[in-house]
C-alpha cells in the first residue's frame, strides 16, 4: 500500500514539529489516540492528554490539559476545562475534510503569506549582515591589537569591546531569523507545489480512512499550517 503522505512534504513538516517537542506529551511506544500531541491548550500552551472517567457503570473519554502536575510538569494545574474527546475529534475531522475537499482555499492562504514575505530580499539581507559581522570582528581583532601595544587605555578598551560584541550577537541573532524566515518561505513554496498533489491522493477516501491514517492526515495538515 503506498504511503498516504508524500514523504517530501511530511519532512519538509518536521522542523516545525521539532519547535513545539516540548509540547508533546506522546508515550514512547507512538500514538495511542487520534489527536495525541496535536491539540494543545489555549491557556498554557501545552498539548492535551487523553483520560477515561466512568460514571454510572459508562466509561467517558476526555481531552484535558494537565491533571497530575507532579507526573508531567513541576508547575500549577492548569484550569482550562476538558472536552469530551468524542466530540472534539470528529469536529476536528470535519473540518479537515472540508478543508482537503476545497483545496483552494489553502492554496490561497499560502501564496497569501508567501507574497507577504517575498524570497527575493532574503539573500541580499543575508549578505549585507554578513558583511557588517566581519567588520566588526576585524574592528575587535584591531581594538584588542591597539590594547596590546598599550596604544590605548584598560578603561576605553573594555567598554568598546563590550559594545562590539553586543553588536556581534545581535547580527548573529538577525541571521539566525532571516535564515529561519527563509526557510519558512522555502517550506511554503513547496507546501503550494504539493498540495493539490496531496488532496488528490486522499479526498476521494476520507470516509474510509482507518485510525492511523486519519491521524497521519491531520497531523501534516496542522504541522504544515
């Protein structure tokens, strides 16, 4: 059976899942309920967990976030309320199927945000930061050299270098988002290149899908978006 989720586009999803680990609360064995690691809180930004309660001899399973603190995180219990994981996972499901059945609109959405931030600048950004960061590095190598040869003062040189290094770090830090930022645009551009691929390959069987690739469905999407 040949894989529902085309591989370069589920990879091309897997920084994004990388950025939000620490909200994943997954057993190491995999997945064990449908949004598992997938819906998160709207208060403290953790992923819900899964549980059962029983009431009247009936069995009732939940989403919610953080019950046992003392297991997951050493930090308060969180008071947003549970949702009963029946209803939230066939509302979840609805909507994605309405999404892959009009793909459109996504393919919308996404050359909205790719015009947004236009690719062409990012390599000419890159370069000019690049360009300030190594003159800046020569002007610390010529400020520690004058220091040396005692051409200037202890009390004129620290502060002068301090500041030059704090320029460093905030190029570093400007390279690091403007790289970051490239590869989102890079990621969108190959999202819009796949997407009808991909709502072709499933629309015609979502009703039909089993547990796992619903699960495998969904959580591309919400990566992806």
């Amino acid at each position: 059976m040949s894989a529902i989720i085309d591989e370069a586009l589920f990879e091309a999803a897997q920084e994004k899942l990388e950025q939000n680990r620490t909200r994943l609360r997954q057993r190491k064995k995999g997945a064990s309920y449908l949004l598992q690691g997938i819906v998160v809180c709207g208060i403290c930004g953790y992923a819900y967990i899964y549980s059962r309660k029983s009431s009247n001899g009936r069995s009732y399973c939940y989403y919610q976030c953080n019950p046992n603190p003392k297991v997951t995180e050493p930090s308060p219990k969180c008071g947003n309320t549970s949702v009963r994981a029946e209803a939230l996972e066939a509302a979840v499901w609805s909507e994605v199927c309405q999404l892959l059945n009009n793909p459109q609109n996504l393919q919308q959405e996404y050359k909205r945000r790719l015009q947004a931030s236009d690719g062409n600048h990012y390599a000419g950004q890159q370069k000019e930061i690049q360009s300030q960061t190594k003159r800046i590095q020569k002007g610390i190598e010529r400020l520690i050299d004058a220091y040396a040869e005692e051409i200037i003062e202890k009390l004129e040189f620290e502060p002068r270098l301090r500041s030059m290094r704090e320029r460093l770090q905030n190029l570093e830090a400007q390279l690091k988002n403007l790289k970051d930022e490239e590869a989102c645009h890079n990621e969108l551009k190959l999202v819009i290149g796949r997407l009808e691929e991909f709502a072709a390959k499933v629309t015609d069987r979502l009703e039909t899908l089993d547990w796992s690739a619903r699960r495998e469905v969904i959580r591309t999407l919400v990566i992806s978006i």
